[in-house]
C-alpha cells in the first residue's frame, strides 16, 4: 500500500508528522518517531521573546499538564534545553539532522518582523528541511483592523520567505473573517503549506488563588471537525500543501482529512497521552480504512470528500446548518 504523499516538495513515506511541540525535543524521541513511523517532525518553537533575549516565562508548556497525563510524562522533556535560546535551538537542529533521516522542520513563533526572520535564514543553515511559522498575533486593540492583521501575517512570511529557499508553512489560527481569501493571499506570498489549524491555549480562572492562568488542555478527536472542513474548502483553490492539525487521534481521523484533501497531518496531544508508538496505530488504522475501501495509495483517496468532488459542496459550507438543526430529537446522534 502506498503512504507516500508530497507536501510542501518534500517526499514524505506517510502523511504523519508529528507536530511542534515537546515530542520532537530530544534525540532519542526523534529516533522514536521515526522508527514508530512518523514521516517528518516539527521541532518546539523558537520564541520571538527568546531570540530578543527578553527573559519572557513561556513555562506554561512545561508545567501544565504533566500531572494530568502522568503517562505522558517519559515525552515531556524536563531539561532546561526546550527552553533554548536560538544557538541551542540551530544546535539542535543540526544534531538532529545527523540522528533521523526523516524531515526536521523548524518552528518559528512570534509576530514582529524583527529578529526572528533572520533567524529563518540560520535555521535552513543549520540543516532544517522546511520551517513552519507561527504567527501569534490576538488583535486586542480595537483601533487594528482586520485587514491590517492579514497584513501583517502576509508581510511576514513575504519577509521569511525572501531570507530562505527550504519550504515554508505558515500555521493559522481559524479566527479570521475570511480565511478563504487570507489563505488565497498567503499561498500566493509564498507559503508552501498551510497548517490548518493552531490551537490556542486559553486561559482560566483559578478561583480559589483569584488569578488568571494559562492552562494547558490536550484536544479531543471533535476539534478535527473545524481544519477538516476548511481543507474540504480550500483543497484545489491554492496552491500550498494542506496540512491538518488539531485533534487527530485516530488513523479514521487521519483518513477523513487525506479524504477531505489534505497533503499531510500534524499530530501532537494524542502522543502525549498515548506515547509516540501511537504512530504504529495510526498508520495501522488508516491502512485498514484503505484496504476496506480498496484504496492502493494515498494519492487516490486524496480530495475524494472536498468540496470541490461532493455532488453537495454545501454539505462543508453551512454545513446543512438548517436541516441538521431541525432533525434534532428525530434522526439526528448527539455526543
Ligand atoms: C505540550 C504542547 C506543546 C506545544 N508546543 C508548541 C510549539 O512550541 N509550537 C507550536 O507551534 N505549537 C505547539 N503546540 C501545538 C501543537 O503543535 C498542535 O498544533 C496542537 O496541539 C494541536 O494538535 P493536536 O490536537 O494533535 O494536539 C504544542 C502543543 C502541546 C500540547
């Protein structure tokens, strides 16, 4: 059965990449990942705050959760080195690169056009196959619009994309008002894939300390409805890989979204809870789902379900919001 998908330019044995995250942080755990299967892996962002030396606390990766999963706790690296600055962080890089054969894709967090760009450029140096940006922007002062916000991403990546010639991803929030042209505009600035989606953590009340905290919550399998219905849309309408992320716990989950058009997917929360042999599941998973269908490659079941082949494009636009209500209480399952 044939895995094998390109995204981005890069030839990828199966569509599995383990996203940004801890998983990716040690060597040991990228020569896991690879032996469990995973195609390519997305290092732990580097912070805008990190690079301008600001001494920012981004602890809240590190410390929230680990008691949750007590499981997970062999994949959280407790070492001070997740938290690098940018020497560390190329270091790595190019440690990794000599351990695993699969992709190392870097990751780049922050907003500024500052630093961090020219940090894209020591990055490929340093051996990384791709970068991915993560542009964390919550436009909170009511005097940005809009259209000054996609902007700023677009000037971004145009920034990145000029300092490196490895492919660039560019991972996006949901939560814009036109995602469809937004995406259009980036593909056509240069991104080579879209990460669809990030996922904010946001945070809680603590009510007996009266504090605000940050507050780390793995995904549930639900929240891959949301990047599989936006890879339904716009698969076919840019040219840049569709990655999906967010909520993948499953190799059916995986399915849908090679089915809705996706390239790739990213998966992150379901390791830490599970382990990075999960990845054998996955790939066991999806395999089964093709044999049941009779699909020989992953090219042939890529699109099937977008928008652009179902005899109803509606079904991923409103989502049959009207009729999907009104059948409440008579056919309709609720979970
Ligand atoms: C503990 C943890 C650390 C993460 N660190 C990063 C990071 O450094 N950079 C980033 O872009 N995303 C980071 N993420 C987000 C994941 O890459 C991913 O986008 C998100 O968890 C959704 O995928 P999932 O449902 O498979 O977990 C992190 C997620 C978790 C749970």
């Amino acid at each position: 059965m044939d895995l094998t998908t390109d995204c981005m330019g890069l030839k990828l044995a199966t569509p599995l990449v383990v996203g940004a995250g801890p998983l990716g942080s040690e060597l040991s755990g990228l020569r896991r990942i690879e032996d469990s299967g995973g195609a390519a892996v997305v290092l732990w962002s580097l912070f805008e705050e990190q690079i301008s030396h600001d001494q920012d606390e981004l602890d809240f990766y590190l410390q929230y959760g680990t008691e949750r999963f007590p499981e997970s706790l062999t994949y959280f690296p407790r070492s001070p080195e997740y938290h690098t600055g940018p020497e560390e962080y190329l270091n790595y890089i190019s440690d990794a690169k000599k351990a695993v054969d699969i992709p190392i894709i870097a990751s780049l967090n922050g907003f500024s056009s500052g630093g961090w760009i020219s940090m894209a450029k020591q990055m490929q140096q340093a051996g990384a196959d791709a970068l991915e940006l993560n542009i964390y922007f919550l436009a909170t002062n009511p005097d940005i619009t809009s259209q000054q916000v996609e902007q700023a991403y677009i000037d971004a990546l145009l920034a990145v994309r000029r300092n490196v010639t490895v492919p660039v991803a560019i991972k996006l929030s949901p939560f814009f008002s036109a995602f469809a042209s937004l995406a259009r505009k980036l593909s056509e600035a240069g991104a080579d894939g879209l990460v669809l989606f990030n996922r904010f953590l946001q945070p809680d009340i603590d009510l007996a300390e009266l504090e605000v905290r940050p507050r780390l919550v793995l995904s549930n399998p639900a929240e891959s409805r949301l990047p599989m219905r936006w890879v339904g849309i716009l698969y076919g309408a840019t040219k840049s890989s569709l990655i999906a992320s967010s909520g993948l716990h499953s190799g059916q989950d995986v399915a849908k979204m090679i089915l809705a058009g996706a390239d790739a997917v990213q998966v992150c929360s379901i390791l830490l809870k599970e382990g990075i042999e999960h990845l054998k599941t996955l790939r066991a998973e999806l395999e089964e789902f093709m044999l049941l269908k009779q699909y020989d490659s992953l090219s042939q079941m890529k699109g099937v379900m977008s928008s652009r082949t179902l005899s109803e494009p509606a079904a991923f636009e409103r989502a049959n919001y009207m009729k999907t209500l009104s059948s409440f209480g008579r056919t309709m399952t609720f979970e």
